[in-house]
C-alpha cells in the first residue's frame, strides 16, 4: 500500500483512448526514474459515460486517490468548468489536457501547446518560422497555432473545411497575438499561400490510418519549406513522406506526442523526462504495430 505522496495514480479520460501510446510512455519514464506509476486509460465509449459527466469522473478520481489525468477529445474543453484553477496558457487557448489533483483542487494546464513548441525548438532546430501555413482549426490546431505564435510566428494563415470553425478560432488567437497576422483561408487559397509561407503544419486528421491520403494539394510544395504534422500514427504520414522526397526539413508528429507526455510528467511529479529516451519508446511502440 501507498499514499498519494508515496505513488502515483494517473488516468487518460476521453473517447476511444484503449489505444493510446501515453500510458507507457509515462510509465516508462516513471521507471527510469525509480517511481511507483500507474497509469490507466479510462475510456468514456467503453464506460457508455457521457462526455458531459467529466466533472463527476474528477469528483470520484479524487475520492479513490487519483494524482492527476491527462484529458483528451472530447473533453478539453467541457473540464474547464470543472477546475479550481487553470494555467495562463490553457486558459488562452480554451482547453486543458492536463488536470493535477493538488490539496484537493483541480488544476489544469495545456501540454499540447508547450509540447508542441518544444518538438518544434528540437525537430527543426533554426527552421524559420515567421510565415506559416496551417490546416486544422479542430482541438490541436488550436494549439499548435497558439504555440506556433507564441514562439514568433508573426503570419499565421490558417485553413479548414469548417468555416465558422476557422473563424472563431482565428479571432480567439487574434486576442492573444493582437501583434501578429492571424489569417482564415480557404483550401483554395493554398497552392498562392504555400508560395509565400517557411512553412506548413498539418492538423487535420488526413494521413491517419484511419483517414489516409494527403490534406492538400503538395504541388506547390517546394524543397525550402518545413512540414510539421500532428498525427502520429503513423508516424511517417503521407505528407511527411512526399515533404521528405522533396528534399523539405519534417516535423513528424511524435515529437507532439512525445512533448505533451514529457511536459504532463513533469507537471505530475517534478521530474522532467529525457525527451529522446521518450522518442526512443515512442517509436519503438510505433514500430511493434502497439
Ligand atoms: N501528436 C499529438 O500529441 C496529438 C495529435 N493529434 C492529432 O491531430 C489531428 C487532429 O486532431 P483534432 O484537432 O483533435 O481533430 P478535430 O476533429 O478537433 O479537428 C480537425 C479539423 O480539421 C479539419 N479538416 C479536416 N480535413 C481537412 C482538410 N483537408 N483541410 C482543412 N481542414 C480539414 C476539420 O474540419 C476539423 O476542424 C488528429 O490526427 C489527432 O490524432 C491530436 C492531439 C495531440
Ligand atoms: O490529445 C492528446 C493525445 C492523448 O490523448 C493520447 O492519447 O496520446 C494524450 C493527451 O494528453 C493529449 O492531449
């Protein structure tokens, strides 16, 4: 037996998550560390749970001696009422996926956004950043867009099927960045922006297993610019694989992946991670199909 100082017990509460690859991520970074660490996916369509009782699911996470929770889609959003406090930039971008149980209160921070940034500061190290393409205004476009701006990016265009989507959102991050150029396009609009952007970031869903193809037209792809994608399974999604023919520096989407664990980790228990001892479990995950 131990107490909630002596171990940790830490859930992943969302939709579909059975599958996740953050569980032992953090488990193994636990037992590099010589920590006691569960971590559990708690599964909102195995449970039949609505997304709605999420403050409920933290109310009895607190009572059985839960540590924290990762919370993911679709629950980022609908937490926030739920907490007792919330980081300055989670509260900037509307949505906590971490929530740590301290004294009794809630409190919630965004990983997705600090994770993305780092992978960013290490994946493409010097890459520049000023003039941005980005598809995907859903849950990780906005945070990688508040990521992208809050390391510098100073023309931020961004596009998505749903339109009243990409709106509101781009007026949210003009809020935040009232210095910078935060622009709603059109997919028609890609091939003149891609002619004039550093780079381009993927966070739409297209190039997962599931939803496989690319999310755009890569004619206008040329050998100077980055690519940045979200997804991670797989992790050489088709965009950064005909990005990397072209000769273009990649950003695959384990380096998110990895960034939101490593900074989830340390927010839980103070210790901070080797991130490339992380990528090295990720991918070899990855690669046993897990
Ligand atoms: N690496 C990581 O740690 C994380 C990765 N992800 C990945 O990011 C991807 C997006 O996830 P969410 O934002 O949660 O999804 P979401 O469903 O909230 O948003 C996706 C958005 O993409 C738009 N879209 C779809 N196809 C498009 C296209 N061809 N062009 C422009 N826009 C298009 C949709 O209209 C929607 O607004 C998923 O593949 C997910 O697995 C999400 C969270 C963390
Ligand atoms: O959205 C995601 C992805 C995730 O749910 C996963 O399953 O790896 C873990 C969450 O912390 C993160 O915010």
């Amino acid at each position: 037996m131990s107490t909630r100082a002596e171990s940790y017990l830490v859930g992943l509460i969302g939709d579909g998550v059975m599958p996740s690859l953050t569980p032992p991520m953090h488990e193994r970074a636990a037992e590099v560390h010589g920590l006691r660490y569960l971590y559990r996916p708690i599964d909102l369509t195995e449970l039949e749970l609505p997304a709605s009782g999420i403050g409920e699911l933290l109310q009895a996470g607190a009572k059985l001696g839960f540590n924290a929770f990762n919370v993911t889609h679709p629950c980022k959003q609908l937490v926030l009422g739920h907490l007792d406090d919330i980081s300055p930039t989670a509260r900037a971008i509307g949505a906590v996926n971490t929530v740590v149980i301290q004294d009794g209160k809630f409190i919630g921070h965004n990983t997705d956004a600090s994770g993305f940034s780092r992978g960013l500061a290490e994946g493409l190290p010097g890459a520049r950043k000023k003039k941005v393409l980005q598809l995907g205004a859903g849950g990780a476009g906005a945070a990688v867009a508040y990521a992208l701006l809050a390391s510098g990016t100073e023309q931020l265009h961004i596009v998505d099927l749903d339109e009243d989507r990409v709106n509101h959102r781009v007026q949210e991050l003009r809020k935040n960045f009232p210095q910078a150029l935060v622009h709603a396009a059109t997919p028609a609009q890609v091939p003149q922006l891609l002619g004039e952007v550093d780079g381009l970031l993927n966070a739409t869903p297209i190039g997962m297993h599931h939803h496989p193809g690319l999310p755009l037209d890569i004619a206008a792809l040329e050998s100077r610019h980055w690519v940045a994608d979200c997804i991670y399974r797989p992790v050489d999604t088709e965009l950064i694989v005909a990005a990397r023919n072209l000769g273009c520096q990649v950003l695959d989407g384990g380096y998110m992946a990895v960034g939101q664990a490593v900074d989830a980790f340390e927010i839980i228990t103070g210790i901070r991670p080797e991130t490339q001892q992380v990528r090295g479990h990720l991918l070899e995950l990855l690669e046993k199909g897990l």
